[in-house]
C-alpha cells in the first residue's frame, strides 16, 4: 500500500544540480574508475533520469574529463593547499609527504594511472590531465620558492626541483595496485630523499614535521 506521506522534491539550481553531477562522478571515478563514469551510471547514483544528466553533459566524455578535475584538483587542494596561514615550508612540504604516502593514497594514484591510460584516446581528458599536471607542478614550485625566499630552501631551479620531486612521486604511485608489503626503506622515502637533496635540507629534515593540529600519519 502507498504511503499517504509524499516526500516533497526540492528543485535545485542549475548551477547546485551540476555540481551534484559532477561530485557524484567523481567519487565513482576514485572508488571505482573512469570507465565507470557513464550517464547511466551517474543517473542511477542520483536517483535520476540519464535524461537530466545528458542535459548538463551531452557526451559522457565531458563528465569523464569533469570528474577527474575535480577529484584531481580536491586531493591537491588537501595534499598542499593554496593558501598557507599558519606553518613553514617546510613544515607544508613534510606534511605533503605525509599525506602522499601509503594505502590511504592509493585510490587517487589509481585514478592518475586510469586517466594517464585512458587519455590516449580520449582528447577531452588529455587536455585535462595536462592541466592538473601543470597545477601540480604550479603549486610545489610556488612552495618551494617560498622556502627558498625564506631561506629554508637552496636550488637555483625550484621549477626543476617541484618536477623531479613528482616524478619520483608518481613512479611510486605507479605501484598503487602491487603488493608493497616487502618494499625497501630506502624506496619508500626516495621522494622525501630526493627533496631533501634537491632544496639542500639535511637527510631527516622532512620527517616527522607537522603544522599544530595535522596528523602525521597519512589520512
């Protein structure tokens, strides 16, 4: 027998629907992958029509490349974020460390692997993925030539440093679906290793360094 109670539907604003969308691809992109990411699937999420989400993206592909933006750009936005109150360089450089490291990473270097291979043949996600790589490489920069205007840090190329510094990190998070268990020391630190040598900090300096109130272990 139906309920009497009718549940009463509050329209949303454009605006507050896209969003819905595109937040909603975007934890099925980190949890589950891009190839999941369809408007079907988005739909059935939402407890909508595909009609209302082919409205706001006609091709899946745009939503796919949306999805993966946004996920992009929210863990670097908690990995290292834009505005810095309080804290050093050094100490937000060892909390991005710390933050980038182990199984709680895992799913959005999962996600870089899934949309590095599948923007072969995808142009809207290339373009994409091109640029979440340059606001990575934006953002370090920008915190390591604080520090070396602060005297923290010593390279004469902090743009050089920013990129060896995420190559080292994505080869490491290239292994996010492998066992790590037996993994070395010495490879599980090489992308604190090489910032260390890189801004001339002494080995140690970017370990067990954290702002009042951030844990130290990986979230």
């Amino acid at each position: 027998m139906p309920s009497s109670v009718q549940r009463k539907r509050i329209r949303k604003t454009p605006e507050a629907r896209r969003a819905e969308i595109v937040e909603t691809a975007a934890r099925v992109a980190l949890t589950e992958g891009l190839e999941c990411v369809t408007l079907r699937r988005i739909a059935d999420e939402l407890a909508v029509r595909p009609g209302l989400i082919s409205h706001y993206f006609p091709s899946a592909e745009d939503l796919v490349a949306e999805a993966f933006s946004v996920a992009a750009t929210g863990e670097l936005d908690a990995l290292l974020p834009a505005d810095r109150p309080d804290g050093t360089p050094t100490q937000y450089l060892a909390r991005y460390f710390a933050l980038s490291a182990g199984e709680a990473y895992d799913d959005i270097s999962r996600l870089w692997i899934n949309a590095r291979h599948l923007s072969r043949y995808r142009p809207v996600l290339r373009e994409r993925v091109a640029e979440q790589e340059l606001a990575s490489d934006d953002r370090l920069e920008g915190l390591i030539r604080e520090g070396v205007e602060r005297g923290e840090f010593r390279t004469e190329d902090p743009r050089a440093a920013a990129i060896q510094i995420l190559v080292v990190l994505d080869g490491l998070g290239a292994h996010a679906n492998t066992d790590r268990s037996n993994r070395p020391e010495a490879v599980t630190r090489m992308a604190v290793t090489t910032a260390e040598r890189e801004l001339g900090l002494p080995h140690g300096a970017l370990t067990d360094v954290r702002l009042p109130g951030e844990p130290t272990e990986p979230r």
